[in-house]
C-alpha cells in the first residue's frame, strides 16, 4: 500500500528480525549493481536502495552477527518508512536510483567522478506489507557474506574482470588504487594482504580476485548474476532475485568496451590479468577475456 495507506508491518519488521524478504546485494565494484537497482526498481512490490548505510558505523561493532543484526534493523527501520512516508535512505540522483554510479564524462585528471549523493528516494507506488526490499552495498557485504547468508537472501553481481579492471582505471575511486576501504575497516585479512602488495597492478588483481572468491566460497552458483546476461536479457537474469523480472525488457547497452576506458592501459592490464590466477576464472573463461583484449585493440587500431 502505498505511504497514504499507513500498511501495517509484519511482527518481524517492527522487531527489527530479518524477513525473507530483505534481500542483499553486492559483487565487485563496477560489475552492475547499481544498473540491477534501477531495473528492480520498475518492479511491482520492490524496493531496491543503493548503498544507504554506513559501513564505517558497522565496522564499530563487535563482530558480523551483529553488523547483520544491525543490517536487520535497518530493514525495519525503512519498510517503516517507505510504508508510512513514502520514503527511503538511499544513494540517488534526484529522488532515484540511477543506472549508473558515475557519470559519462571524464572529469578530475581525466577521470569519472561520482554523480549519486547521500539522500532519500521517493516511493509513490503500491507495497504489500511483506514487499521486497534489495539493499545493496559492495564492499561491506561482501566482506560479512560468510555471516550474511545465515540471515538473508544474497546475491552478487559479477563481470568480465578485464571489463572491471579497465572501469575501475576510469574512476576517482580506491579502487583505481587497488584497495577497497569500506571491506578493509571489516576484514582485517584483506587489508593485510593488500597492504603487502606494493604494486597496483597487482594489488587491483588481489581485491578483484577477494570479491569473486568471497561470492564463489559462500553463495550458490545460481546466486551469481552474470552483468552480461542482464544486459542481454533487458533485465530478465534478475528473475533469480525477484521472479517478476522474468516480465522486463530493458533496452540496455553493454559497457564491456566503454569508449571511456584507456585502451592503452587495458591491453597492459589485460595481459597481466590472463597471467595470473584468481577466482574471477570461475565466472569467466580466459577465452572471454581474450576477446574482449581483441575488441580493446581493435579499438586501439582504429
């Protein structure tokens, strides 16, 4: 019902104990999950916010049992307030969730600055009490998915990897610079591995590898969505999240190659990335990254 209406909430929405319908989503930086945000947006019955808690108030408490029953909390918390107001914390551009993060122009150094902002999205549609709500945050879930899937539905995202590589090199972001600093204030481990690697090649390859490793180790294979069928399929892949996607037909773009992207770079990124080793060649074949490398120098050529 929409925020008029005043809906009643579940038992366990008021307590603040996770529902079934609380559903988390991360994957690696730049593999589409604010795209899948934005498209489950325009479905019935969901509620889908981009990134709207503070991983570094989670990394103050004690362990990840309690950061997912903060997580819970937070869940209550805004089915409250979609329900009643008609509103929600979210990453956004004008009251919505865009989608894309950063915008289409290089702006400091030749780089894509973010476009979203901390606020609210409005939510003027009709919800049934138990409405889905996807909130998405992807270095911070990432690193508590071993708790996480013990009290939510989770799923990841992921994408070709020379594709990640080369958008992370677009952006003002750490992980340009190979670090990921919202999943190292909460795994300890990971920021004593990458602290270690003193070259940022490198050190991009170590974390790419860390968040497809943490999807591989702890979800099943079905809840990994692939960026590249929910370009293809207009949306439709993210049925295995929210069966009414099944219904979308997006007409959407493949970014693989963004023009955007330094295609010198990417070849040099690219023949390092099929030297090494890392959990990203379970989502991918190095075939796949091969020709993409092609399709990057073809670009170069012309």
């Amino acid at each position: 019902m929409s925020a008029a209406g005043h809906t009643a909430l579940p038992e366990n929405a008021i307590r603040g104990k996770c529902m079934s319908n609380d559903i988390l989503l991360t994957g690696p930086p730049r593999s589409g999950t604010t795209l899948s945000c934005h498209l489950l947006n325009k479905l019935p019955d969901t509620v889908a916010l981009h990134e709207p808690m503070k991983v570094r108030e989670l990394a103050e408490l004690r362990d990840h049992a309690e950061i997912c029953r903060a997580i819970a909390r937070f869940c209550g918390e805004q089915r409250t307030s979609i329900l009643e107001e008609g509103k929600a914390k979210s990453k956004q551009v004008n009251g919505v969730v865009p989608e894309n993060y950063f915008g289409d122009e290089p702006v400091r150094g030749g780089l894509r600055s973010g476009i979203v902002s901390h606020g609210e999205i409005v939510v003027d549609r009709e919800l049934s009490p138990d409405f889905a709500l996807v909130i998405k945050h992807i270095a911070g879930f990432t690193a508590i998915i071993e708790e996480a899937v013990n009290h939510f539905p989770v799923y990841a995202l992921v994408r070709n990897p020379l594709a990640i590589l080369a958008s992370w090199n677009s952006i003002d972001r750490d992980f340009r610079r190979g670090h990921a600093r919202g999943a190292e204030r909460l795994d300890a481990q990971l920021t004593a591995r990458l602290t270690a690697i003193k070259n940022t090649p490198d050190r991009q390859l170590a974390l790419l590898g860390w968040f497809f490793e943490q999807a591989h180790r702890h979800l099943p294979q079905q809840s990994i969505i692939h960026y590249e069928a929910v370009v293809e399929q207009g949306g439709a892949a993210l049925a295995v999240m929210r069966p009414s996607a099944a219904a979308l037909h997006e007409p959407l773009e493949n970014f693989n190659t963004n023009p955007l992207y330094n295609r010198e770079a990417i070849l040099r990124l690219g023949d390092r990335l099929l030297q090494s080793d890392g959990a990203y060649w379970q989502s991918y074949s190095r075939e796949s990254v091969e020709f993409l490398l092609a399709e990057f120098t073809a670009g170069v050529a012309s």
